[in-house]
C-alpha cells in the first residue's frame, strides 16, 4: 500500500463485544459518572498489581498532577525527572509551579540514569519522578534508595507500564504494586489497558489516598456514591480547593474488562518482541529494545535504535510508503517551544544521550492483533529500508 492508506498502524486497542456490553450495563443502569464501576475497577486494580489503595483519575496527567501535589510539591520547588518523556510528565510538575530538573537517559535503553540523580539534588528538591518509559521499567530500586537517603519521596510515572514487572528482593511484582511513594498510570488508546481515557493512582499511603479523592472531585468532604446510598439528607461541604479529575463509569466498566484482558494482551506482545528481536538480529546496525535481567516489559512500544550512517525520517518515509506507520523515538521537553522560556527548568550535566534517543531511534508497529506475516512484513521493509538509505532525507525529497 501506498502513503496514501496506512496498512499496519504502530498501534492498535483491542476492544470488542466484552466492552460493548460493559458500556451498555452501565447506559442502562442511569449512573454513567464516577460511581459502583469506578470503586468496583479501583479495588480490582488495586489487587491486580498489589497496593493498598487505587484511585482513578480523568487521565495520566492529571493523576501525575495530583501525585506531585500530595507528596508535597508546589511553587519554587524542584523535581527530578528526565527530559526524554512525554511533555505531560514535566508539564505536571509545572502544573505545580514547581521547576523539573532534567537529567539524562542511561546508555543503553530509554530510562532515567539513576548514577545522575543525586548530582542533580538541591535544598529545594522535593520529589523524583521517574519514568518506565515504554512499558521498560526503570531501575527504580536504585532510585527508591537514593529518595530514602535523602528523605525525598519518589512518584513513578508509569504511564506506559501497566502489566509491567520487576524483580524486587528476589519475586517478581508489578510496576504500581507500589514501590516507591505513588504510581501513576495512563489508559489512552495507545496503551495496553484503555479506556478512551483515564489514569489511576496507586500507593500503600491511606492518607495520599484520602487527599487524591478529596481533590480529584472539587475538594468535595463527601462522595457521590455515599450521599446517595445515605438514608438521611447529607450536605456535602468543600474544605478545600480541589479538581474536576474523575472518571466515568463508562470508562471504568470498559477498564475493568481491559483488566482482564491484561495477561492475555502482555503474554501475546510478548511473543511478537522475540519474534521483532530475531528478526530485527539480520538487520546490520540496527539496536532492538532489551530487558534487563531485573525487567519484564509489557512491550507497550517497540522502539528500535538506528546506527548513525542511517537517517530517520528517510526511513520511516519508505515504511509509510509500504503502509506501515512508525513514531520517531520519545521527544524531548526542554527542546519544545514550551520550554524555551526562562525560569521553566533547569538541565543538571548533560542531555546528550536524550536528544540521540529522540533523534536515532524508530517505534515500529506492534499490537496484539498483529499477524506474523504483518510483523514479517516490517522486518522485510525494514531490512530494505536500511540497505538502500545511507541518504539524508532532504537529498531524498530533491530526487523525487
């Protein structure tokens, strides 16, 4: 197919007749805001990744927004954090009047490097927010002790990571369980578990989890779900400045399918990596993603690294002029117009690993639906690509 039509997109959700009939219990029971379904996807992902309490949220960010709140981040503060993520992680931070503290990506792999966090630490840090950046987990085990050494509490970004596991004091957990002080998680349609939209937060805290209520639905002293399931007349009271960051029902029964869908969708992208890794191995150059021996990754993005001699947008040109959609690798937050201004952030040492990840490497179609001859297809196109492009892509376009 041609680059008019896209043949095989980077991603994929997978929804069907299961989540047809959660959205249609919901319609018709006449309660379609945050409600039972919420509290009922609340407890169940709780108990899916292990934490004491799990609360949901509109989306990843506001939920990053209510996690760097809670731990007690506000104006003037800092927050450690890369600058290789999704511009809403340190969007959050400044949604706190708080400045991120970017450092770099470890060499190998997509993740904060836990050896230049501590040179980046001020009187003023009041939080690290680290991130699994891909569905990879990072080496949060480091980072968990370097917070603990110096009394700064730790939220994990896991937008990316539900599913995800890590090996921790010899079982194998997953990411959320928590960990650190705050988890947050994201289920847009380009993550494994969705539901269109929406976040959840989980932590062993019962007093991060009693604030995160509190704000995520104006300050409210008293939810929906008790003063309508209350015999006696309740006035609900607002003690303090809160948010409109809740779910709905509707997208909270179509998580709870997702949920259980999870194992499932992992132990398939799973399959499809070793298949991209044996493949992707007869390509010349070419780097795939690898776990650590510490690393489960659910695989939610398959992001490869090209050798310098190759150029990018003249290879994901040629695989959307075969159908097939890619996504250049992670971008860059203090590269963004959004951050040009003064005062916005700082960068502790140097970010020169984060600028070549978001320049060198390509995320490659992958999803559960995905055939093996479609995945053979990248591979071949792939391997095409790479053979006939050592040409920079504005030479390309003054051939054509």
């Amino acid at each position: 197919m041609s680059a008019t039509g896209t043949q095989i997109p980077v991603a994929r959700p997978l929804l069907g007749e299961w989540e047809i009939e959660a959205v249609r219990r919901v319609v018709q029971s006449g309660w379609i805001t945050q409600g039972p379904e919420v509290a009922a996807f609340e407890a169940e992902f709780a108990a899916f990744v292990g934490a004491g309490h799990a609360c949901a949220v509109s989306n990843c960010t506001t939920g990053l927004h209510l996690a760097l709140k809670v731990v007690g981040v506000g104006p003037g503060d800092e927050v450690i954090t890369v600058s290789h993520s999704f511009i809403a992680t340190a969007n959050a931070i400044r949604y706190c009047g708080a400045v991120p503290v970017f450092v770099d990506i470890e060499p190998e792999g997509f993740n904060i490097d836990p050896g230049l966090v501590a040179a980046a630490i001020t009187p003023k840090t009041k939080a690290i927010l680290c991130v699994h950046q891909l569905g990879m987990p990072c080496d949060l085990a480091r980072i968990v002790a370097l917070g603990r050494d110096h009394g700064i509490p730790v939220v994990e970004d896991a937008a990316c990571a539900s599913g995800s596991e890590i090996l921790w004091d010899g079982r194998w957990e997953r990411i959320g369980k928590p960990h650190a002080d705050i988890a947050c998680f994201s289920f847009h349609p380009r993550k494994l578990l969705t539901t269109g939209d929406g976040g959840m937060l989980t932590t062993n805290v019962a007093e991060f989890d009693a604030k995160l209520r509190l704000w995520r639905q104006h300050g409210m002293g008293v939810s929906d779900v008790v003063r309508h399931g209350s015999p006696r007349v309740i006035f609900e009271s607002y003690p303090e400045l809160g948010y409109n960051y809740r779910m709905t029902d509707l997208q909270a029964a179509i998580g709870r399918v997702q949920l259980a869908r999870l194992p499932g969708l992992i132990s398939e992208r799973r399959r499809l990596a070793d298949l991209y890794r044996d493949g992707l191995s007869q390509i010349d150059g070419v780097t795939a993603p690898a776990e650590k021996p510490w690393t489960r990754s659910n695989w939610q993005s398959y992001c490869i690294t090209l050798p310098e001699r190759l150029d990018q947008a003249s290879i994901m040109q040629t695989l959307l002029d075969r159908g097939i959609s890619t996504r250049r690798g992670v971008m860059n937050a203090h590269r963004e117009a959004a951050y040009g201004e003064q005062g916005s952030h700082r960068v502790s040492g140097d970010l020169s690993r984060s600028i070549a990840a978001q320049e060198k490497s390509i995320i490659l179609p992958l999803f559960a639906q995905m055939t093996e001859a479609q995945l053979a297809f990248v591979v071949e196109s792939l391997q095409q690509a790479c053979s006939a492009s050592s040409t920079p892509a504005s030479r390309l376009l003054s051939a054509s």
